[in-house]
C-alpha cells in the first residue's frame, strides 16, 4: 500500500511540475517581450498559496488539471474602440465580458505592452512557449531512457513454447494446465525449443519477429519449415501449424481494439511459441527518428479520441473493459502509476522507475499536442488567430490597401466556450470511468 502511494504522490507531483513548466513556458517569453502578467499560477479553483513578487502574483490553486498565467490585453478592442458591454445577445455579450475582462487591469502606463499589441512573432514564441516546454520535457526524458536503459526489441530468439493450444483462449496464451482435449502446440510438435533463433521461415530470411508472426500467419494450415540456430548450428524444422481466431496488430506489435475496446481478430495461423525481448540501447542519432514517431502515435491518438471515448463510456456504464491505449485523467495516470509502483509484475526499482519516467515523458507529449489543436481556449487558438492576422495584413499589403488591424480573436470565443465545455464533459467521463473501471496493465 506504501508503494502504491508513493507511485501517485510521484505522478501527482509529475504532473504538477509538467503544468508549471509549461506556464513558465508562456511566462518567460511575455516578460522578456514587455508584456504585463498580473498572475502566474498552477491549478483552478480557490488559491492555497500564493506571493507577489513585482508586477506578478505566483501561486497555487486547490484543483491540479491546468495552469495558467494571466496577461493584460488578450483581446483587441471592437472595431469601434469600445471594450465594455453594450450589447444585448447572449453570446455577445459573453464576447463583450470576455474582452472588457482582458482590460480590467490594463494601466495608462501599460500601453504597448498588452497582449494584442505585440508583434505577431512574438504573439506566437509567447503562446507556444507553453506547448514548446512539454515537448522538450518529453524530449529529455524519452530521448535518455532511449540512449541509457535503452528500448525493448523484440527477436526471433525463441523465449517459451506452448505445450498445447487451448482452442477457446484469446490470444493463444500457453495453457495453465493441458487437458485432454487441448491439442499439442504445432511448436511443441516440431522440436522448436526455447533459445532457437529462428532465421528462415520457407526457405525466406526473416529478422524481426512481426517478420516471423507474418510468416506464419499467412501460411495457415499448410505445411511449414522453419530454420533455425541451435547451439551455434543450423537445424531445419517442420511444423504443421492450426488456424485460429487471432488478434490483429498494429505497426507497433499492439493488438487493434475497435470503438468498444473489443480486440479486433482474424483467422490465422499458429504455431504457439513467443518471443524474447532485449533492451537495446540506442544511439543520439536514433532518438530525432523514434521521438518523431512517438509524437505521430500522439496525435494519431489525438484525432482517435472521439471514437476512444465510446469504448471509455461503454467500459465505465457497461460490461466492457477499459482499453490500455485509451485515453485517461489524471485520476488513471496516478492509478496507474501506483500500480507500476507496488506491483512486482514491472520488474525491479530500476525498471519501474524507467516505466513511471515514460509515463511522464507520454503525459508530456500529450500535453504538446492538444494545446497545439488550433481552437480556443487552447494555445493553439491563439496561435491560429495571430497567423491568420499575419495572412490578413501580408494580403493587405500586396494589394496596397490599408493594415487590417489586429484579428478579433474575441469573436471565436462561443466555440471557445463549446470547445471547453466539452472538454469539461469528457474529463468527467474519464475521472468516473478510472474510479469505477480503471485501466489494469497486470
């Protein structure tokens, strides 16, 4: 039970720092540009701490799930130079609040160093400043458990054989117990022995294992040989494989789950013998390659998230269990990370903190590739807008007619508030669903 707390006090403090850091990201750019923050701080709701120091309060706030830091001037003024509330529809004047509220605390003394008065470059070094900070975050964590502990690659080095094939198991996982009706895994019957490097499947050169899994797969029932090296000599074996019900994969070895969470399966065949891993350490010139590729799997993710919340839902209000791969709150990262933490399935100290590290450099990757969606509330939002001004007024010039002035980011702000309702609604959707049916890694 210690363990298991001490693995969430890690995530939570994780996390907490991952927030403040990417605040700082906004932070440090908007000073050194001028611009006034009135207030920098980690969290939402009342204030548990908090000191001034100059023109900016720093402090912390009661619920972890964000942060923010607060600048005069985020909107322009309307077109007609007002900023307070004169009109009567709902959304504007929701619009209206929203840009009187941007120029609450804006002094005399404080004009040119409002937000919206800046320079469009460094509108955008100030609001990807945050984004910016998770994915050197990530970058460091990732990039030196690749170069020191390294990552696990799988081989065509044979690590188990099955003694016999449970026909109604999933998967095909070796059978607990053989039972006269389960019968004898077609790599039981052919000889294949743990330690045998497999290096030709039909006369064919294979050196992966998804190179091997294909192999076999494809073949079905017919007849099939396998070379392999045994003791430092080469050995042909003969196998018969049986076809079964079997997950289908994705490019990275992970079973593919339909909206449910269901595993998608295939008919194919099996042979029941599973590989060994090794943890290879990578060089500094790997690491540009796998961290793009990681960042690819974050935002495949990303634009999955739609479909992955129904299995989220039907997990949490039905029978169906929770997908691994699937999106979590901070409630299942510090669940899972008190798992990683207590249970010995993960390995030894070194290896569960590694485990608990790329949690955190994941979280971090996350984090860069949702704030960089170009829709307010989120950095992104801000961004889009100052591009689109910088588009506006590079026309404008071209075409010799007078500068647009600044973009009216303010206008977008009722899909802004659409936006952050429905995040409000699919973070409780995950909260609820990692109390009542959290993602287990055992």
């Amino acid at each position: 039970m210690l363990l298991y707390v001490l693995g969430v006090l890690l995530a939570v403090v994780g996390i907490a720092l991952s927030i403040a850091l990417h605040e700082i990201g906004h932070l440090v750019p908007a000073k050194k540009f001028g611009l006034r923050v009135p207030q920098y701080m980690v969290g939402f709701g009342p204030t548990v701490w908090s000191r001034r120091r100059g023109e900016t309060e720093y402090g912390v706030k009661a619920i972890p799930l964000g942060g923010y830091i607060r600048m005069i001037g985020m909107f322009p003024p309307a077109q007609d130079g007002r900023v307070r509330t004169t009109s009567t529809g709902r959304m504007s004047q929701l619009v209206d609040e929203a840009r009187q509220q941007s120029f609450e605390e804006v002094r005399p003394e404080d004009e040119g160093r409002m937000f919206y008065q800046l320079p469009i470059w460094k509108r955008v070094v100030i609001m990807m400043g945050g984004p910016v900070m998770n994915l050197l975050i990530a970058l460091v964590v990732l990039g030196g458990i690749w170069t020191m502990s390294g990552i696990a690659v799988t081989t065509t080095t044979v690590a188990s054989v099955n003694e016999c094939v449970d026909i109604k198991q999933m998967g095909q996982q070796a059978a607990d117990e053989c039972t006269s009706d389960m019968p004898v895994a077609p790599a039981n019957e052919a000889g294949l022995k743990p330690g045998d490097r497999i290096t030709e499947i039909n006369g064919r050169p294979v050196s992966t294992w998804a190179d091997v899994r294909g192999a076999i797969r494809a073949n079905l029932d017919k007849p099939l040989t396998m070379t392999v090296e045994r003791d430092g000599a080469a050995k042909e074996l003969e196998a018969d494989p049986i076809v079964l019900d079997m997950p289908v994969y994705d490019d990275n070895g992970a079973p593919q789950t339909d909206a449910s969470g269901t595993v998608r399966t295939e008919r194919a065949g099996f042979l029941g013998a599973s590989p060994t891993q090794e943890m290879q350490k990578q060089s500094i010139t790997a690491v540009p390659g796998l961290f793009g590729d990681q960042l690819g799997d974050t935002y495949g993710l990303l634009v999955r998230i739609p479909q992955k919340l129904v299995g989220v839902a039907q997990a949490a209000f039905g029978s169906s269990e929770r997908d691994p791969n699937g999106p979590m709150s901070v409630v299942g990262v510090g669940r899972v990370a008190g798992e990683v933490a207590s249970s010995d399935a993960f390995g030894d100290t070194k290896d569960k903190a590694i485990l608990l590290l790329s949690l955190l450099g994941g979280l971090n990757l996350v984090l860069f590739a949702f704030n960089t969606v170009p829709l307010l509330p989120l950095d992104g939002g801000h961004v889009a807008g100052a591009l689109w001004e910088a588009v506006k007024k590079g026309w404008a010039r071209l075409r010799g007619l007078p500068d647009p002035g600044p973009v009216d980011v303010a206008k977008a702000l009722p899909l802004a508030y659409v936006v952050a309702i429905a995040f409000l609604g699919m973070t409780l959707l995950l909260v609820y669903a990692d109390i009542v049916k959290p993602v287990k890694l055992t």
